[in-house]
C-alpha cells in the first residue's frame, strides 16, 4: 500500500510539471519575437496607412474585429507575409515573430 501511495504520488507530481511546462511553453505564441522591435518595424512601414483607410480612420480596429481573419499565431504571421508587400518590405522570419509579438497586444493568442 505504501508502495502504491509513493508510485500515485509520484505519477501526480510528474503530471503537474509537464502540465505547468504545457501551459508555460503555450503561453507565449512568439517566444522569439521582441514586441518592441515589432513596434518599430510596424511604424517605420507605416503599417496602419493602409489599415487606416480600411477601418475608417482607426487602423488598430483592424485587429479586434469580430470578423478578422486571422485566428491563430499561424495565421497572423502568414498575414504579415502577405502584408508585407503592401508596404514594400521583405521581411525575414525573425522580423515577422517581432511583428507578431507586438501585434498580439491586439490579438491576444496564448
């Protein structure tokens, strides 16, 4: 019985570390990105001029809508790619994960 109890108490630690490293490990989507280079990266571009004319002046709006496009981390940083040429840049993978970190101020994904 002692035996049980060590092997059950055993298996509920070992559950609650690879459940507390799943939830950390998920709770940054762009672990790479840096927020603050993605700032400027989106305003050096001038990313919102053309989200601005879109959203009728409030460029951010973009991001919020209950209708957006993109739902997932994936799927953001394919709509930067596809994005990027609106605003004539050729962004690497790192500036992406930047772009992501910060937009995901607005987007929220954990």
């Amino acid at each position: 019985m002692k035996l049980a109890m060590k092997l059950f108490g055993t298996l509920i630690f070992t559950t609650m570390i690879l459940l507390g490293a799943a939830t950390s490990a998920s709770a940054n989507p762009f672990p790479d990105g840096n927020a603050q280079a993605g700032q400027q990266l989106f305003e050096h571009y001038k990313c919102n001029s053309c989200h601005d004319s879109m959203m009728g002046g409030d460029g951010n709006k973009i991001f919020t809508r209950f209708d957006r496009k993109r739902n997932t981390p994936d799927g953001l940083i394919e709509q930067i790619g596809l994005c990027s040429g609106n605003v004539n840049a050729h962004f690497s993978a790192q500036e992406k994960q930047n772009l992501a970190a910060y937009l995901n101020i607005f987007y929220k994904f954990k």
